[in-house]
C-alpha cells in the first residue's frame, strides 16, 4: 500500500503540474481567439478525443495484458508491442481514406467555413493512434514515473508551440491545432526512447491465443471508454451544432475549466488500473486501491467543484477576461457533473482491471438518456449543462448499486 501511495503521489504531481501548462494553453487560445472561433476550435478538440476512442482502448487492453506477461514472460512483451505497432500503421492508412471521404460533412456539421482546421485535426487523430498502445506497455510495466512525464511532454510542447504559433504569429485556430500535433509527434518520440530496452529484447513467443482474448477483452473496454469519452466531450460538439456560436463559445469556456473537476483526479486512475489487475492475477485482495482512489477522487474533484460553483465568476474574469463572463453559471453546473462522471470512472476503471462488466448496462443506458434528452431540449446550453449532470448522477449511482449490491458479475475471461 506505501508504494501504492507514492506511485498516486507522483502520478498527481507529475501530470497536475503538466495540466497547469494545459489551461495556460487554453488561455492563450481563448484571449487570441473571439468566443465564436474559440468555441470551434474546441468543437474539433473535442471531435478528435471522441475519434480516438476506438484506439484509446489499447491502453487499457495492453496494460492488463502486460501486467500479465511480465509475470511469467517478460520478453514475450517486445512480440505484442511489435505486432500492435504494425496493426496501428494499417489502421491510419485506412483512417487517412476515410478523412478524405468525410471532411466536407464535418465541415458542414460544425459551421465552418474552411476546411484546413479539420485537416489538422485529422492529422492529430493519425498520428495519436499508436500512443495508447506506447503508454499501455509502461502503465502495464509500472513504469508510472515514465508514464508521468510521457504524458507530460505532450502538454509542455503543445504550450510552448503554441505560444510561438498563436500570439506571436497569429495563426488563429489552426496554429493552435498544429500545435498539438507538435505536442504528439513529441511525445511518442521520448516514449520510443524510454522503451528502448523493450524494444530491444530478443522477444519471446507469445501465449496461444491471446490476441483472440484480447479482442475479447477490448469489447467491453471499448464501450467503456466510448461512453467515458462521449460523456466528457460531446456535449461541446453539440452545443456548438444546436446553440449560437456565441454560446457555444461560453459552453467551451465553462467545459473546458469544468473538466478539472475530472482530469485533476483522474491521473489516480493511472496508478489504479495495473495495481488491481496485477493483485486479481496473484490472486490478492484489490478492494484497498479501490477506496482509496475513490475517496482522493471525491476529495479533490469534489473540492474542484465546490471552488467553480462558489468562484466560478471570478475565475473566468481572471483567466479568460471580461467576454467570457457569459460563462459563469455553466462552469457551476459542468464542474459538479465532472466530478461525478471521475467518481463513476474510478469504478469503472477497478471493475475493468477485474474483468466485471455489470456496470455497462447502467452507463450504455446513461449516454443513450443524455444524447437523447438534448436532442430534445437543447434550447439553451444551460439545458444542456443540467441534462448532463443529471446524466452523471443516475450513471454513478447505477454503477455504485452494481458493486455494492450482492448479485451475479458479469465477467470476461482473460
């Protein structure tokens, strides 16, 4: 449990540090950009996280699997990096297709009168398919200091590119955009590096059979993951397609300051997913990490919360300027539902490790509600705000119920 704490402690630290050069980014963005520009640029953001849910799934999958090899078969890791590599550049070739096929409805979908920032944002979605594979191999190594500043180089480069691309040379939204693909391209590179060792081993014969697992296992990580994703992002896509450009832009402000209340504790994630998978396959009691990580999220996303919803008018006129004062309430009610939605993601991060999928009916039927209920009520974005905390709140407490209610887990075999 001591080492279970210091790996939390420099996981929080690490990426938190990183997350402060995260928001700066934003500033930097919303104070070069009017509210109308900045709502679509984050429109694509947002657009580019739902688009990589299919590959985000691998970090999942190749941490639990990782955790298992390197028990008992330590250089059978190089042969599955290898072989999920040389997938990934099939898969982008086949992305860039449809890219070309489908740019000109995005463009449309989301108002937009160019279509070079969706080129950009495509390019980001290609070149960030092999990093989850990347950071899975060394969350499933344990290697969370690593882990800690891969994630972190990110963040620093897009900051820095973007101070040279959108201030300096006033590149708008797409010097914003690219700059992010910088951040990507950076830190796939120094985790290449750092994997170096892996990547150098002899390799070994892998298990029979276990990519046929691990297709099985990546269906319901999938469909977790999908609904985590959609659940923190798509609500700006579509408050951006149903709202006023202007409101769409206060949407993206309040959105953006929100989800601190979800990544400050959601690091803690990080540390929990190997640590439960590799005490379910030495057959240890995991319940410990679980609460632990459980309490911390509602400690810090709860006090995230309570500061947006007591200053939350303050610290936009701080940070964002007087413009974006339309703001205010909305980061109020989306902060509250961000910290719900990393309360509800600890336990679906424990019960993945342990192979338990109960709980998907509760958040399958929870993104169904909420995209149904706002394309029905979507006059307003505040509408939109409450329907999503109202979402969180039944997805949370329906997962709650599964774990802590006696009764038959629906498990997967791995």
């Amino acid at each position: 449990m001591r080492r279970f704490f210091r790996d939390n402690l420099v996981i929080l630290v690490l990426l938190n540090v990183a997350n402060i050069f995260n928001y700066l980014f934003q500033i930097i963005v919303a104070r070069n950009l009017n509210p109308e520009d900045y709502g679509s640029f984050n429109a694509l953001n947002s657009l580019a996280v739902v688009l990589l849910t299919p590959v985000d799934v691998l970090a999942y999958v190749y941490s639990k699997f990782t955790v298992q090899l390197s028990l008992d078969r330590y250089e059978a890791i190089k042969t599955l990096a290898v072989k999920g590599l040389k997938g990934i550049m099939v898969v982008a070739c086949v992305a860039i297709l449809a890219a070309t096929v489908y740019h000109p409805w995005v463009k449309r979908y989301l108002h937009l009168e160019s279509s070079i920032p969706i080129v950009i944002m495509m390019t980001l979605v290609i070149l960030s398919f092999q990093l989850p594979l990347l950071l899975g191999l060394i969350q499933g190594l344990r290697r969370f200091t690593t882990l800690g500043w891969g994630l972190s180089l990110n963040i620093y480069v897009r900051f820095f590119a973007c101070v040279l691309f959108v201030p300096i040379l006033g590149m708008g939204v797409n010097g914003a955009l690219i700059a992010g693909v910088l951040g990507v391209l950076g830190a796939t590179l120094y985790i290449l590096w750092v994997l170096r060792d892996v990547l150098r081993m002899p390799g070994a014969e892998l298990p029979e059979g276990i990519f046929g697992t691990m297709w099985k296992y990546a269906l319901p990580v999938f469909f977790t993951t999908g609904m985590v994703i959609m659940l923190g992002n798509l609500d700006v896509v579509l408050v951006r397609h149903y709202c006023s450009p202007t409101e769409a832009g206060y949407y993206a402000t309040g959105a953006i300051l929100g989800r601190v209340a979800f990544y400050l504790p959601g690091v803690l994630i990080s540390v929990l997913f190997p640590e439960t998978a590799r005490a379910k396959q030495s057959g240890q009691d995991s319940r410990k990490f679980l609460w632990v990580s459980f309490l911390m999220t509602a400690f810090l996303g709860g006090g995230v919360a309570l500061v947006c919803n007591i200053w939350g008018e303050w610290i936009i006129q701080v940070l964002y300027g007087a413009k974006y004062m339309g703001a205010g309430d909305l980061l109020g009610v989306i902060s509250a539902a961000m910290a719900l939605l990393a309360l509800a993601n600890v336990m679906f991060t424990y019960l993945l490790a342990r192979s338990e999928f109960k709980y998907l009916w509760f958040l399958v039927s929870g993104v169904v509600l909420m995209l149904s209920a706002i394309a029905l009520f979507h006059d307003t974005a505040m509408m939109v705000a409450k329907t999503v905390l109202i979402s969180m709140f039944l997805i949370l407490s329906g997962t709650l119920a599964t774990y802590l209610i006696p009764g038959k887990r629906l498990v997967v075999s791995t």
